[in-house]
C-alpha cells in the first residue's frame, strides 16, 4: 500500500510484523520512528536556541503493545490491541551538570507537540542519560 503525506510517499505492507526477518518497516514502526526523532528533533532545535550545548545525542524507544495476540487472529481472542506505554531513553552528551540537564530537558519537551500529545493519552517516559 502506498501512504500519501502532504510532501512524500512511501510504502507500507503490515501495520506490524512479529517476524524478525521481515525487512520492510511497519506503521508501529514508522510511529516509533516518528516519536523519537520528534522528541531529539525538538532536543536539538531548543538547543540551538540556547547556543548548542547538545553536542551528540540518540535514542532508543520501547513500546509496550497491549493485546497483540488479537493482530495474530487467534480464534476466540478479539481484545482491541493498543499501545499502553512508550519508554525513551535519550543519551546526550553536553557540557551541564545534571541538575541543570534535567531541566533543560524538561522545558525543551514542553515544544514537542508530538510529545505533548502522547503523554496525555498514554503513559509515557522519558529518560535522559548524560554520556561521559
């Protein structure tokens, strides 16, 4: 199936894959994608404002998919599947002490819609680890 946005296209044939040889992306996929790079996108750009003291930074993002035997079509099991949690860790490296990282941090999400929008849905958690 091609998936049509204001600016691209791209290609999409599951909304998820239990299969760990499947090579193309999913929509779960793409959504996760979405969300972290929103939330080290929005890292940088309030960084920039600040003069840059991001000097690397990357992610990880884990989902907690509730209900996931209903996408399998297990007979006798139709419980409606959902994302219940999104956890990211974010490791930065920057010339702050911790107290004043965290509050960066937590201020410069405040411009994330993205972030914005998820965490009055569904628990979400962010982490911010200081690389040395």
């Amino acid at each position: 199936m091609k998936i049509f946005t204001n600016k691209n296209s791209f290609q999409i044939e599951k909304q998820v894959s239990f299969d760990s040889e499947y090579e193309q992306i999913s929509s779960l996929e793409y959504f996760a994608g979405s969300v972290l790079s929103s939330i080290i996108l929005t890292l940088l750009e309030q960084s920039k404002k600040k003069g840059s003291i991001i000097e690397e930074i990357e992610g990880v993002l884990n989902l907690s998919l509730e209900n996931p035997l209903s996408l399998l079509v297990v007979r006798g099991y139709d419980e409606e599947p959902c994302i219940n949690k999104i956890t990211v860790t974010v490791y930065l490296y920057v010339e702050l002490e911790d107290s004043d990282l965290s509050d960066f941090c937590t201020k410069a999400l405040n411009h994330s819609p993205v972030y914005n929008t998820l965490k009055r849905s569904m628990d979400l958690e962010v982490n911010f680890k200081k690389l040395v």
